[in-house]
C-alpha cells in the first residue's frame, strides 16, 4: 500500500493518553474519512500499544508514533526501536514534545534512524530559535510552540503572531521545505483560521478535540476550517512536499 | 479469557529490542506452546509496538511491556499508560531494568497505576539490598542482577551464588509472596539449571535465546531445564501466588 | 577539627536556591550559633558552589551537599563528585529530592560512594514504603514526605500523622538506628512542635525560613521548638547515633 | 576586578572529575600564569564545589562550570542556579556535554540564564548539523566533537578534517562571532597544531593533560602550540570577541 503523502496544510491530532484502545481506533477511522474526503494531511499520533491496530484501521492518515529513541536493534529495554515502530505501520514519529524532552543529541540520532527505516519526523520546539536549530537536523516537520500554552484554551492567536511569524522566517532560511507548524492554543475552528492565517504549514490540537464534548465533531469542524484557510490563502494547486 | 496464572517458576524471555513484528509473533507462539505443554509461567515482553498482537496470538504467555510511566489519563506524550497497555492485551509490565532506569518514586508509583488496571509487575534491582528494597513496594516479581552481568556470557552461577542467596532472603523477610528471579549471566539450559539451584523462584534469558542459532530450540532447552530442576527441587505440587 | 555529631533530634535547613554567596554564609552563621548554643544536630545543604565558603565560616553544622551523584574519580563533566565534595568540607549528602529525583540504583551506588569517603546520607522518600526501600540501603537519614505538601504552606500535622507513623514503624523495622525525619508543610515553630510529637527524629524547612520576613528569627524559633519537644518527649539524655 | 577576555584562540582545559580541591587549585595557578604570560584565553572548568577557590586563586583564566541547570532563584534542590555560580567567581558554564547531556530546551533556557547574570556559555555538539542548530541558541562558544572520539587517544585529526571543516562552516553560517571549537582525539601538542591547522578558534583536552605524568608539562605544551599555531595561521593582531 502506498504510504499517505504528507504535504502542506497538515493537521496534527495528538491523542497523548486522552484516548487509547477501541476509543483511538473510532477516532482514527473518523480522522481517516476527512483526510480521504478533503485530501489534507492528517498526523494521527496514538500510544505505543494503538499504532498497528490504528494503521491497519486506516487509509489515508500519517500515523505517528509519539516517540522514537536513538537506538539500533538489540538492547534496549522499554525504547521505541525504529525497525519496530515501521513494521507495526507507523508512517512517522513525533520527538522532543515537551511533555517528552529529548537531549539534543538524541533528537538528532533519532531523526537519523527514523530516516534509515523509512519514518517521517515532526520534531517539537519551545521558541522559534529553537525551531531553527532542530531543522539543522532534517526533520520533515517543526512543531514550534511555547510550552506555557500547551494544553491551555488561552486564546492566543494575537499575542502568538511574532512567535510564529519568527518560527516560519527562522525555519524557512535554514530550509524552505520543512514544515512549520503551531498548535498551541488551538481549541476551535476559529483559532485554526487565525493560526492558518500567520502563515504556517499546518496547525492541530490535542486537549481541544480529545476533551470536546463530541471530539469527531470537533476534529471535523477544525480540519475543515484549516481546509478552507488554506485555499483561501494559497489560490494555486497545493504542493507536494518532497519526500 | 482467564488471565494466565502466574506462580514459581517462572521463565522471562526477554526480547528487548532483537525481535520484533512477525520475528516476535512467532517467537511468542512457540512460547505459548512450552508455557502450554509444560504449565510452566512464561514472562514473555515484545517491545511496546507488538503487545496487542503477541496478545492475541497467545493463550498461555505472560505478556508484559517492557516499560510502563507512572501516569494518568490525559497528558503524557510518548508515555505508557497503564490502562491503554491493560487494554492492548498486557498482563503486566517490567520496571527499572537497567537499561530503562526509573526514580525510586515512579517505580512506586507505577506499581499503584499498574495494581488499578490489573497489570502485574516485574521489577529489576541491581543488588540485594535493592530487591528488599523494592520488595517494600510491593510487586510480584523481583528480578535481581548485577548490571555488569546483564547480556554477558560470563558463566556465573559460581560468583553469583552469595548474591542470589542473599536478595532471596532479603526479599523473603520482606513478604515471601513475591517471586525472587535472577537471570544476570543465563545463557544455555546448564546455566538454568545452576541458577535454579540457588534457591530463585525463575529464571530468563535474552541474548542467550535471541542470539542463539536457533532462538527456539534454546528457549524450549532453557525452559525445560527449569521446569525439570523445580520439580526435583521441590517434590511437591506447585503453589499458586495468590494475586 | 572533629566532624559535627549526628544525633536526634536533627533539624534540616533547606537553602535550594533560595539563598546562596554572602546570604548563605550569613544564615550559615546563625545556624551555627543555634547548633552550638542548644546542641542539636543541623543540617544545612547550600548550592555546590557555597560548600566550601559555608564549610569554613562554620562550626557545629553538618554542612550537606544538595545531590550527590555515583561516579567515580575520572570522566563524568557536570558530576558532583564524592571525594571533591569531601574534599571541600562537606559532612554529607542528599539525595533524591523531589526536585532532584534519581533512578534507584543510584541512590543505592551514590550511598556507597558517599560512605567510602567518609559522607552522611540523607535519603528522601515519598511514602512510608519508599522510606522503607532506602532505608534498605543504609542511608544515615531517610526524610519522608509526600512530594505534594513540599513547599506548600497547608497546616498538614493532622493528615499527616498517619503517613509519619507508619514511616517511622517501616523503617524502624529495617534498622532503628536510621533517624527518620519529615519536613513536610513545616512552616512555623507551632508546625515544628506538632511534626515533633508525631514521633520523627527530627524536622525541617526550607520555604518556611528562606521565605520569612526574617529568616534567622524564624529558624531560631523552630529549632528552639524542636529542641523544647524532644526535651520533654524524651526525658533522658540524647543518644548518640553510631556513625 | 575586570573579567578575563574570551577572544580566539581559546584552549579549554577540561578537569571532569580527574582533579579537585588543592589539585584543581595547583593545576589552576599555573594554567593561570600561561594565560597570563601568552596572552590566550583559557577555559577552566572545576568540580562545581572548587568554582570559588579557582576563581580567588587566579586572575587570567575563563573559570566556567562543567553545568548550569535552566532555574531560576527558589526552588531546584541539586540544581547549579546562575546567580549562585556567578557570585561564587565563575566567568561562564559549559553545556550539554556528552556526559551531561541536556534537553534541547533546556539548553536554549541556561544560556537565557547565564546571559542574565552576566555568564559566557560554552555548548557542547555531537555533530555539525548539531553544532549550527545549538548556534542558534546564541552561546559564545560552540565545541562540537564526536561522543564516540572523546577520551580516547586515537590520533583524529585526519579523520576529524571533514566533521570540524563542515562544523565551522555551518556555525559561521549562523553566526561568525561564535567561537567554534573541537577537542576530539587531542592529546598532545602535535595533535593542537593539527587540530588548529583545520580552521578552529581553538581546542582542549582533558584526559590528554589530566592523565599525563606531568600535566603542567603537558598543558604548557599543548597551549603554547595552539598559540604558536594560531600566530602562524593568523599573521595580523587577535581579535576581540564582542561580548
């Protein structure tokens, strides 16, 4: 089957441990349908134990696992092993969430693995100096957000503006293919629009759709509403990111 | 389905980060048939990825991840909950190996989220002293080894003798219902077979299976040997460990 | 000159980094003259880089490094070294603070370490059993308290009798010579006198001196309440600890 | 009392944990009076608890500490607190070396911290990718070396001509008032010409000076190469690095 293509806009639905099981497959194979019918990227992110029955549940979703360590196959108890990770289906892992800090080092390592099997990599970063620093790395994907609004319904599309707007300028000197993206704060349709509009790649929320009282409609809702942005900002035909 | 019953002896396979996808199904799935055949328990831990699917291809094995964080519901990126590993297919899970070292106080507090779900635990000690000491936390199993013997093949039976004999006493003043293992330098069947002698109530192996030519004639070796020295060293029928 | 004598009742003053340089040596004074007017043991942990200053300007205190980490002389950039910290004139070292937590083993290794050049201990715990598990590795002190009420100001002497209770049984169980403390939501002489009764060894504070209008005023009164408690407590002479 | 100048070339003198309290002192009185009788910048990094004894003993000498953790003044038990570190004498504080590796946004944080207080920082890069992503961060100084080449006496500096040519390209991409080092493999004097020769602003050792028979032999040695190297190299006056 051929992988799903990751291209801008991209929405990140980050499941954490909000939702797990029979649960995070209901919200996957919903999450699956929008992808297939707007024809966006959708990074699905479950935990560990939920990625092969989530990438066998779905078509059309980049699933990614939520962390991948630095290690080779052998020893290693209780990691993330890349090999491991591609074979049960992931598309992908997401590494350095705040909520997860990785040393420097190993983001670096682990981009490396992750490339040598096959995986896609969205790294998070707390400024947008920092931002530039991991895209010196070559992931696919910068998720630049200031760990103080993570989680929180702060409405912060204003006060976000000269964060993001330096997190896309930085990111983009060192490498204009790699996406940049932010979520923080992002809760409803109307904060994806005005995220969408300060110019990044892709937006998503975790606590916004999974502690909603209908997450599908939600996640719905705010797919759509980066959909809509997005062809309003970019006119054209939507590029495909090179692989 | 019945949980698998956990009582002495017990074998733990290993698998760390050598097998993984359909290599760990199959692996496990011989497992199931010696567990099966011999009604020995079997500790068999896939990397987080191939939990559910070790889980559904088994009947008999002990499934266990190899890690599990001390967190709830909610927040908690690239972590493992305890309730979405129960609901994977998991019957317990390892804590602290030394190559996934916990603080004293998340070993403590994983056995509690572990203990709500249903999950049981294995928790490593790198001395005597420190298998009493997390004996006090209350686990089931306590694996205990020198972390200079761990995936070694220095024969060791001789030089471990003082050690085991000392972390089963240690643990045993603490609450004799918790199994004592040790499988620091356990490598082939004769190893088990000395290893049994000093008094544990299991054994394991990971590279002395994994690396071996034929992973599953060794493991059906190792595991045979143990059931056969526990039967000559206690002559009558085995006892269950209460839950 | 003859290390300050380790016995009960032992009072910590906590600094973290809330005082440091001149204000350290300053309360380091004050607390010597406590130390050597009422004859009681001090504890008094300043940042790394005050050890030395405060080692020299002092008496009666047992001056504690604040981490110590298992390493020996050689590599290890960013340690805090045994023999250096020895060398410097430290009496001991914490660890495992809440705010510093370490992996099991190395408490175990960093006790071990600590005792070869001639360093006390002072282990935390978060609960009864965990107090019980570092007491299982010879520590001098084991300071029990639930990571939730540090450097919090709720009166907690009533929900607190049970948890220092059953601290004091578990570890007196293991060896009575281990003197167990509690220091948590002690703010005030009257906190001091109420944690007295609950029958610890000794008490502390950290937020309830550095933040105080007057910080010498009020680890005076403290240190004055507990010294007056285990007085009529303990009617007869103090024992010394044997190091 | 003026603080020494940084300005290329700098030699980085790295104790770890092979030298402390009156050796540390010793070593640094004459690596002093190198500094002050060549006129090179020299970095020298102690045991934390012999900051401040290194700092009084000597005039010309860069005294950073081997970590500086991202807090600020009040709680953090066992953490290294700028404003402690900055009273107690330091110049600066390195960062993120491979035996004290930190989280990418802890990182980006303790050089926020230090600029505050008046700190240089030194940041440590397994890579040249790695090396201009921490330049990003704005540090003084980045010294980027392979973890696999540090402490060993494997002759590099063939080996090493693509890592540091590519590391001082990137870096001065970024920024070309950061001052890029690498001390991988260097032992001897031999070992400082060739390394100078690849176009650094300046090199160091540990092991090659701490383990010699004669280390201030051994740093004479290798300092007065470096400024010989760099004299020949760059035949015009040094020039100052704006602070």
């Amino acid at each position: 089957m051929a992988a799903p293509v990751l291209r801008r806009p991209v929405f990140e639905i980050g499941l954490k441990g909000y939702a797990y099981g029979v649960e995070a497959v209901r919200l996957a194979r919903a999450a699956d349908r929008i992808a297939g019918d707007l024809g966006v990227s959708i990074v699905f992110d479950p935990q560990a134990v939920d990625i092969a029955a989530v990438a066998r549940a779905t078509e059309h979703l980049l699933v990614f696992a939520q962390h991948l360590d630095p290690v080779a196959p052998g020893r290693g108890v209780g990691t993330m092993l890349a090999e491991a990770v591609r074979e049960a289906g992931a598309d992908g892992a997401m590494l350095n969430h705040s909520e997860r800090p990785m040393a420097f080092g190993d983001i670096g390592r682990a981009i490396e693995r992750a490339r040598e099997v096959g995986l896609r990599t969205l790294v998070y970063a707390d400024s947008p100096e920092q931002a530039a620093g991991v895209a010196m790395l070559g992931p696919d994907i910068v998720l630049a957000e200031p760990p103080e609004l993570i989680a929180t319904s702060r409405s912060t599309a204003a006060e976000m503006r000269g964060f993001v707007e330096r997190a896309v300028e930085l990111v983009g000197r060192v490498d204009p293919g790699i996406i940049v993206m932010c979520s923080a704060g992002v809760q409803t349709a109307e904060d994806v629009t005005a995220m969408m509009a300060l110019g990044v790649g892709g937006t998503g929320s975790s606590s916004g759709i999974l502690r909603a009282a209908d997450p599908i409609a939600r996640m719905t809702e705010m797919i759509t509403a980066m959909h809509t942005a997005w062809a309003e900002l970019h006119p054209g035909p939507a590029a495909v990111t090179p692989a």
